[in-house]
C-alpha cells in the first residue's frame, strides 16, 4: 500500500478558498475528487491528521472531520493503528482517467469520446459474415489480421507517409500500444519529454513505468515556440524519447504545421531523441487539410507512431495500431505477447471495413463537431463572457482558461448540477491548470448549450461575480 506524503498531499489539493461551506466539508470534496479522477490512487495511505492539517494551513479538527466525512461516504478506510487509506464507495462510481457509467441525469464532459456514427453496426454485420472463412485456423493473430495492417500502411501512404504492412502492429487502442513502446523503449528513472498539459492516461503510463517527465509548456497558436521548446528540452536534457501529439494536442488542441513538423524533427535528430508520436486525432482536422504525418519528417527508425480508430470511429471498437521500422515492430510485438496472445478477430474485421469507407465516415463527423464546436464557443461566449476560449482547428474539445484558479471547485460545483467534468490540474502535475477546464464538444448541439447554462449557475455558485470580458474573444 503506497502512503502519500501530507507534503505533496497539500500540493495535489492546493487552495480551498473557492470552496463553499465548511472547511471539512471543502477538504473532503477536494479529496474525493483527487481519488475520482485518478490523481489520488485507490488503496492509498493518507497522512496522518496531526500531519497534513499544519501542510494544509488547516486545525486537526478540520482533517479528522473530513477524513470522518470520507469514511461515512465510503471514500475512505480506517483501522485502529493502521491509519487512514483511500477507497471507492458502492455504486457506478470509477477512479482513474477511464469513461464508466455516470449517474441517471449526468452528463459527461470530462470525457471526450464520441458517439458511434451509423457505419459502425455495418460494419460488424459484415465481418460476422466474414468470420467463417477464418474459423478453420487456431484465431490467434499476433501482429493483427494480415489485410488490417495493409490497410493501415496505406492509410499513411495517403497521408503522405509511405508504410508496408512490415511496420504495422495492430494493438487493442492507443494506450495498449503506448504501454508497450515504453516497456520496450525505456528503462526506469530515464528522462522523457512531454507537452505540458498533457493527456491523463498517458502521463500516468510515463508515470507507471518510472519515467522522469520533462514538461514542456505549449500553448494553442504558438506552435514557433513549441517547437523551439520541445527541441531545447531534448538537447538539455539528453532525454532518449519525447511523447508527442502534433494533431490537436490533448488538452491545448495545438495542431503543428508541416514547417514547424520538420523543425521539430530536425531538433528531435539532433538531439538523438526518438518521437513517439500520438495520432489520436490526426484524422479529425476540422478546418483545411491535416498535414503530414511527424514521421515523415523524422529519419527512418527516429519515431513510432501510435494511432487508433476511437476517436475518429467510436471508443467501443478497441483497434489501434502502431506504425515503427520492421526491427522495432518485431521488439513491440514481442512485448504486446506478454500482455495478450492476440486481439479479438471479429473487431478487426469490423475495422478493415471501417477503414475502406474511413472518408465517408469523416465526411460526416467533421460537420457534426464543427457545428458542436460552434455552439460550445458561442454558448461559453454568451453565458461566461469572462472565460477566455482559444477555439482550436481539430480535434474534440476546447481548453478554456478560467478568470481565476477554480478549476476543482468548479468540478464539484458542476457535479451538483448533474455535470462531470474533467478539473484542469488532472492535465498536469500537483494542481498547475487550477485556472483552466477542458470541455468537449462530442455532445450534440443542443445538449451543449444546455449544460453551459447549468455550468454558469455552477460558476456563480464558485465566484458569483465574473471579471471582465477578455479583449478578444475568439470564435
């Protein structure tokens, strides 16, 4: 059982001063979102009260009556001697960065995972109506269905980045597949360099493997100074590999053009920094055409590239891939082996047809988001005129930056409001972001518009007076 300091305790909770009501009533809700979200493991030791409450600024009467309050809703365990550790109460409740089943009348925007489009139950019709020619065979593919991974390879081929089935490996989803490259690719307490803010999931799988994080500020539209940052940080650091999304970086939405791909690919040389680079949203450009892939701007053997059909099909469909050099394809898939013999057939299946008619399914969704977007932009506009929100020109979601740092009481105000959203310091480290929230626009129009309204009277319950409205407002 992992015990958490108070001192970095306090740094995950940072300031209650947004919360309202009782300080012990604050430090519980500060604390049951921590374990929600993922930031504060499930089975955790908490520190003792006589310890966090003097790291906090807080009596020892107001840790134990939080600690009391946690115990009483099942978000914590106690035993005489043993101290105090976190838990997950009954119910449809799941910690960690990981969409599950919300309540009845929630609704989920800390998540940004689209509905299946129409395409997707013809598709699986299709490969049942396949699957007998392969049932005479023992099932087991392990570097995924032979006519998948061709798809795949010319899939990149499009896009500007020649590929041979060679060097595809099907995976079960992104994050199976960037498991495996930092099994293979790093060793424990080497440097990486990452985006900062970053993806959740990823950077508790950097984390998992005992990988030092060199965090690297980026912003939307200021890709120059991206580069010229994620470049330095390699060089400085030495770093062997640096985790990057160049396609609507999650959470910023920063989208490199194909200039400043090749600049970062030179620096990324230089420096002898492999890229593995994160294509979750390469295919959901929404205004003007995507450039080309990072790797093809890097030396053969300089990058590996981890794709998937979640966000640009639906999360259900558990196919990713990876695209990497033959010799390298054939060191992952021996350590995709050691986490599973092979995929499941029939969603392979389902997505080589998915992928023949990929064009038809983006031609509809891209319309879908741009006018989802449209409707965040202008509802965030009308309701919080003081939020500031860079609109990006791809992917699923926008990052706003709040008038002042209440990310987290914003969290628990929404949740009251029947709203899950995602607190920005999960993007982060300790509770960096607090002034900013990621929302996504995956939800149809008119159920966005609803849910600004319930997060504006959630806003005015955390800071019922709105500062002035920025000079620029981007739509």
């Amino acid at each position: 059982m992992d015990a958490v300091g108070a001192a970095r305790l306090a740094g995950l909770v940072g300031d209650l001063g947004a919360e309202r009501g009782p300080r012990y009533a604050a430090l519980a809700a500060r604390l049951r979102l921590l374990v929600a979200d993922g930031r504060l493991p499930v089975g955790a030791r908490l520190p003792a009260e006589r310890e966090l409450a003097p790291a906090l600024g807080l009596s020892r009467d107001t840790v134990t009556s939080a600690y009391r309050r946690l115990r009483d809703d099942g978000w914590a365990l106690a035993r005489q001697g043993a101290g105090t550790w976190t838990a997950l109460p009954a119910g449809p409740v799941r910690a960690g960065w990981v969409p599950g089943p919300v309540g009845e009348g929630v609704l989920d925007l800390a998540h940004a995972a689209p509905a299946a489009p129409p395409q997707v139950p013809a598709a699986y019709a299709a490969a049942l109506d396949e699957l007998p020619r392969l049932l005479p065979g023992h099932g087991y593919h392990p570097g995924g269905l032979p006519g998948l991974r061709a798809r795949i390879a010319e899939r990149y081929a499009r896009r500007g980045l020649p590929t041979t089935p060679e060097q595809v490996l099907v995976t079960s989803g992104a994050l199976h597949g960037l498991s495996a490259c930092l099994d293979v690719l790093l060793r424990r307490g080497q440097r990486v360099v990452v985006e900062d803010p970053g993806y959740p999931n990823a950077l508790d799988a950097l984390a998992a493997g005992g990988a030092r994080p060199a965090r690297v500020p980026v912003a939307l539209g200021d890709g120059d100074g991206a580069v010229a940052a994620l470049s330095a940080a390699a060089r400085a650091t030495g770093a062997p590999l640096a985790y990057l999304v160049p396609d609507a970086q999650n959470p910023t939405g920063l989208t490199l053009d194909a200039a400043q791909r090749r600049r970062l690919a030179a620096g990324l040389q230089g420096a002898g920094t492999l890229a593995l680079v994160d294509e979750t949203f390469a295919e959901l450009a929404l205004d003007g055409e995507p450039p080309p892939p990072l790797a093809a701007a890097l030396a053969p053997g300089r990058s590996v590239s981890v794709g998937t059909l979640s966000k640009a099909v639906w999360g259900g469909l558990r196919v990713g891939w990876l695209r990497a050099d033959p010799p390298l394809v054939h060191r992952l898939a021996a350590a995709l082996a050691r986490r599973e013999l092979s995929g499941p057939v029939v969603e392979q299946l389902a997505a080589c047809h998915l992928l023949d008619g990929l064009d038809a399914v983006l031609a509809e969704r891209r319309p879908a988001l741009r006018a989802s977007r449209a409707a965040l932009v202008a509802a965030l506009g009308e309701h919080l005129p003081s939020w500031e929100v860079p609109v990006p020109s791809g992917g699923l979601f926008l990052w706003c930056r709040l008038p002042a740092p209440t990310s987290s009481a914003l969290v628990a105000a929404a949740a009251r409001r029947g709203l899950h959203l995602a607190a920005g310091p999960r993007f982060g480290a300790g509770h960096a972001f607090e002034d900013r929230l990621r929302l996504p626009y995956t939800h149809p129009a008119p159920v966005l518009r609803r849910a600004v309204a319930d997060l504006a009277a959630a806003a005015a319950d955390v800071a019922p007076q709105d500062g002035p409205a920025p000079a620029a407002y981007v739509v």
